[in-house]
C-alpha cells in the first residue's frame, strides 16, 4: 500500500484558519517565509515523505537495529535518509529556535508531519537531535555552540537526552548518575548509567552528542541537585574536531514492540573513568541547587505537544491507508450488487471516526504550535505571555489525549481491512505497535492529567486557566447562530457547562487537598479528556463554520467543494458522537466513586 497523507487538511490549518500570517510577520521570520510558501513546502515535504522516507519505514521493521560485538547497527537506508533530511533542510537547522531561516513551528511541523508518519522511527532521530541542539543554544556557551552545533545541525552527529535510569524512571530526581569536578571548571567526569535512551546510538553518523542530567558532590538531594553536561560518545575539542573515545558504552539495545528501526539503548558512563562532561549552566550554588533539570525541560512544551503530534500523525497515515483498502475491497452486497466495503454503513462509521479524530487533534496540536510561535517570536510582550499560557495549557491535552486516541484510532483503521490488517502484509498494524509507546513518552498519561488538574488549573492563581475556559465560552456565545451548526453549537455550551461544573469541583477538592488529593488523583486522566474533547469540539465546528463561508462561494461542480464538505462533516460527527462522552465522565467524577482505592490490594492481584 502507498503511502499517502492529507496534505490537503495541513494547508487548511496554515492558509485558512490559523492567523498563520501573525507568525511569519514576527521579525524572526519576516525577511524570510511569507504565506505563499506554505504550499510549495507541504507539497516537496509531502514528495520527501513518500518517496524518500517511505521506503525504509517497513524495511526498519522487518530488519530492526541489531547489536553486535559491541556495536548497534541500524537498518539499511537510515544513515542515508537521516543525512539526507538533516542536510536538505527538513531537520534540525530548520526546527532550532534562534538560528537563521528556521521555520515557524506551524510551518515546520506540518512539514515534519508528513516526514515522521512516513517512518515513525526515523523521526525520533531528528527530533532528539533538534533537542539536544535547542539544549545548547539556549543554554550553552558560544563557545558550546562553535563546538557541537555545526555538524549537529548538518546531520554528521546526532543527539539525545538522558534522564531514565534503572532506579529512576519518572522520579527523576532518584537519579544515581554522578558528576566530578575536575582542574577545569566547565570539564566534569561523569559516571553512572542510563536507559531507555532514544536513539542513543547507532551506525546513521559518525558521533553522538548526549544531554546527561547527573548530580555533582555537593548536589542536593532530589531534581533540585541535578546538573546537565554535555558528553559526546567521541571527545570534541574547541575547534570542532572529533578526537578519541569518551568512555560512553552501549551495554544493550532493548528488544521493543514497536519503533524497531530506532535504537533505544542502555549506556554505561565512565567504566574505565575517563568519561567527561561540559557543564551546561552554572555550577551548583551554596544549597547544592542546579537548573539541569530545569534547562532539561525548559523545551517540553514543544517536546510533549510533538509526543502528541507524533501520535495522531500515526494514526492519520493508519486511516489513509485503511481508507484506501475499503474503496478497492469489494465484499458483500448492496441491493443485490457487490459492492466496496465503503459502502457499508459500518465501515463508513469507522472511516468518519478516523477523520473527525485525527483532523480535530491535528487542529488542537496546530493551536499549540500556533501559540508557541507566538510566544516566543512576538514583540507584544502581554500577547506572548498569554500565549505560553494557553500553550502550557494545551500540552497535558495534546500528549495525553492525543495518544491515547491515536491508539484507538489505529485500532479502528485495522478493523477496517478486517483479518488482514492483523497481518504484516499491510502497514496499518505497525502502527499500532509504533505509537503504543508515545502514551509512555514524555510522561505516562496519569502524568499529564496530574498536570492539568494539579498545575495548569491552579498556575498563578488560576488566572490562565480561567482566560483559557472564558476563550471557549466566547466562542460559543460569538456562534451560537452560525448557519447550519446552531443545534452544534448548542451541544458545546452544554459541554461546556459540564466541564465548568468539573472545574469547580476539582479546584473543591483542591482546596481540601489533605481529604481530596486521592480523588484528584483517580480522576486526573478523566479530567484532562473531558477538556481535551471539549476543546477539539470547538476547534473542529470553529473549521466547519470558516468551511461553509467558503462552500457558499463555490460552484456544485468545484473540485475542493467535497473537502470544505468533510470539514463540516468532521465538525458534526465529533460533536454528536465523542462530546457526548464529557457528561458521561462528568456523572462519573462527580459520584467519586472510591472503590479503587478502598479494595483491598491483594483483590488487585491475580494469585
């Protein structure tokens, strides 16, 4: 099955409904993207996606990284289209913040969409190189940046971020990971072990260049202790240059259900002692207090909507390719006739599901991207900071709820080829098996509805999340009489009213927290996909309305007619059918039901 994406909806996002203009006139951007590049760029992106990238998606699967005598290997072609992207601008030097010609995100990442739905496994090699590289130029020294940025940029070297360990998964602050001072001041010895580290090594460039959270003699205990360096697997000297091993080993790659052609690996730091780090940052001050943690997730707005984004891109590719099998398999009959099974009301069901889902999260995602940009790139100082405030709001939605749904959604897409979609002969199933591991990155999914309900909704004084709720219930009110989506409309300020009551709820129990935290717990994840539907619900029928603006302009016959069509039908199948579920989970956090946490533990175990 070819590969094929909606680059029709991506446009959309970019040139009819974000204010996609207001981010290109940022001085960043100016001198160098206009709005008439937006469709030059998704169509060679989407060109790069297919036939460059494309093939070496299932030839990674079926021949994953191997480790062997000490070296991990990757599979055939990904040396090759790693340097191609990274050298031909659809890579790091286009998604870093503060270099010349960088893309807006909007613009980057609807590109980058394409290119990491064509290989999944692929795309976690430059978005952990961009990573590593956002690391540095924001925090690094000029002379860091003349050091490890050029070939970083240029697809010669690679990087990664290292936080797990064995005995440290979600509390980082656990971490057993040692740095040592050495006669130079900025030159640290670094020893320890991490894991589960993306990418982490492999045979697509010459050195890789690892971001290490590690804690120095006198770190405090706790995240507050830890420190970050830079440790290359090969020293590099000030002027750039590659030298001799730095003590950094590959002890095991972990054998995955899915993302076979990405390395994720176990590393062991300073065996034989003679592994050293550049300290990023300032050293610890007088309490054994350092920022690395900080610094770290300084980029996890971004990081953690891309976690989303990566997910729902995933199951848009799952949905194209399963709509392409039901126009050309034929079972069954219709008034006597055998037909296409998109003829069958089911599937069709099914297909609307995929759509309405995957098209309402890519227009959550694209607000966040939209609201980063301006965030960072804005000279109106008041509109930038309540822009990274929806955006900070925007990311727990998007991680969790967006790959969550992808799950399901991909889900669908096999049941849409039927006993075949089960088999390896058809593509969908390996994405179900690729983007299982994206509810898990960046934070499991109870992370992030802790995050909502724990943080977001109670970050200065609960002022942004009020603006965030207010901004929704304008929309509402501004299109209650919108032609043909009153009765729509109407569904979301009922939802609305719901996810309000929950609001207050949650911040009751806020409030009596040393009573209340356990609920607030058990419902955090309930929480979050209320608002999550809630908001996809208004971005999609928001899309419909600027759809039948234009519909009432075109002739019967136009050839983008049936698309403008879709938007709407996306806008009306979301909302009779998936907001719904914000009353049922609304009823369901409101009995605070506490069964799960009054039985007793051993009922929990299977003996």
């Amino acid at each position: 099955m070819e590969f094929k994406y909606n680059v029709r909806d991506l446009k959309f996002i970019l040139k009819e409904w974000l204010p996609t203009e207001e981010v290109l006139a940022c001085d960043r951007f100016k001198e160098y993207f206009g709005i008439e590049d937006v469709d030059p760029i998704m169509t060679e992106a989407y060109k790069v996606a297919r036939e460059v990238v494309s093939p070496i998606n299932a030839e990674g699967d079926k021949n994953p990284v191997r480790f062997e005598n000490g070296e991990v290997i990757s599979p055939p072609g990904y040396k090759e289209v790693f340097q191609f992207l990274q050298k031909n601008g659809w890579g790091s030097s286009s998604e870093c913040i503060e270099l010349d010609g960088g893309m807006p995100l909007v613009l980057y990442k609807a590109a980058a969409e394409m290119i990491a739905a064509a290989c999944p496994a692929m795309g976690s090699n430059i978005k952990l190189t961009s990573g590593a590289a956002n690391l540095i130029i924001e925090f690094g020294t000029q002379a860091d940046k003349d050091r490890f940025l050029p070939k970083m940029l240029s697809g010669d070297w690679q990087g990664t971020m290292n936080l797990t360990e064995p005995s440290a998964g979600s509390d980082v602050g656990d971490a057993l990971t040692r740095s040592y001072p050495t006669d130079d001041p900025s030159i640290w010895k670094i020893k320890g072990t991490k894991m589960f580290i993306t990418a982490g090594d492999g045979s697509i460039c010459e050195n890789t260049v690892h971001m290490v959270l590690a804690r120095p003699p006198q770190g405090a205990k706790g995240s507050a202790g830890l420190g970050l360096y830079i440790v290359p697997k090969f020293w590099v000297d000030e002027n750039g240059n590659m030298g001799k091993s730095n003590d950094v080993t590959t002890i095991a790659i972990e054998h995955k259900m899915g993302l076979n052609g990405s390395a994720t690996t176990m590393l062991n730091f300073g065996e034989n002692d003679e592994c050293y780090g550049i300290m990023v940052g300032k050293a610890p001050d007088e309490k054994g207090r350092s920022k690395g943690l900080g610094m770290m997730f300084n980029m996890m707005n971004e990081s953690r909507i891309g976690t989303g984004h990566n997910a729902n891109n995933q199951a848009s590719e799952a949905y194209a390719l399963a709509a392409q099998y039901t126009i050309d398999r034929v079972q069954g009959y219709i008034k006597g006739q055998r037909v296409p099974i998109i003829k069958h009301a089911d599937v069709r069901r099914m297909l609307m599901d995929m759509k309405a889902h995957t098209e309402g999260i890519r227009a959550m995602i694209f607000k966040g991207f939209y609201n980063l940009d301006i965030a960072g790139n804005s000279s109106d100082k008041a509109k930038a900071k309540e822009c990274a405030d929806v955006a900070a709001i925007l990311t727990p939605l998007v991680k969790c709820y967006g790959s969550e749904t992808a799950v399901l959604m991909t889900a669908e897409a096999i049941q849409c080829l039927g006993g075949v979609g089960y088999t390896k002969e058809y593509p969908v199933e390996q994405y179900m098996r690729d983007s299982k591991v994206l509810t898990i990155w960046e934070g499991t999914s109870f992370i992030h509805g802790n995050d909502l309900v724990g943080r977001k909704m109670t970050m200065d004084d609960g002022v942004p999340f009020k603006k965030f709720m207010a901004s929704i219930k304008d929309f509402i009110e501004s299109n209650n009489s919108a032609p043909g989506l009153e009765k729509d409309v109407a569904s979301l300020g009922k939802a609305y009213e719901a996810a309000e009551e929950i609001w207050q709820l949650i911040m009751s129990w806020q409030a009596n927290k040393a009573e209340k935290g356990e609920l607030i717990n058990l419902y955090a994840i309930r929480t979050l996909f209320i608002f999550a539907q809630l908001y996809v619900a208004m971005c999609l029928l928001d899309q419909a309305i600027v759809a039948n603006k234009i519909i009432a302009g075109l002739p019967a016959d136009h050839f983008d007619l049936n698309f403008y069509k879709g938007k709407v039908a996306s806008a009306r199948y979301y909302v009779n059918n998936s907001l719904p579920n914000v009353f049922t989970l609304a009823q369901v956090i409101k009995n605070a039901d506490t069964t799960v946490l009054e039985v007793p533990e051993e009922v929990l175990i299977v003996s």
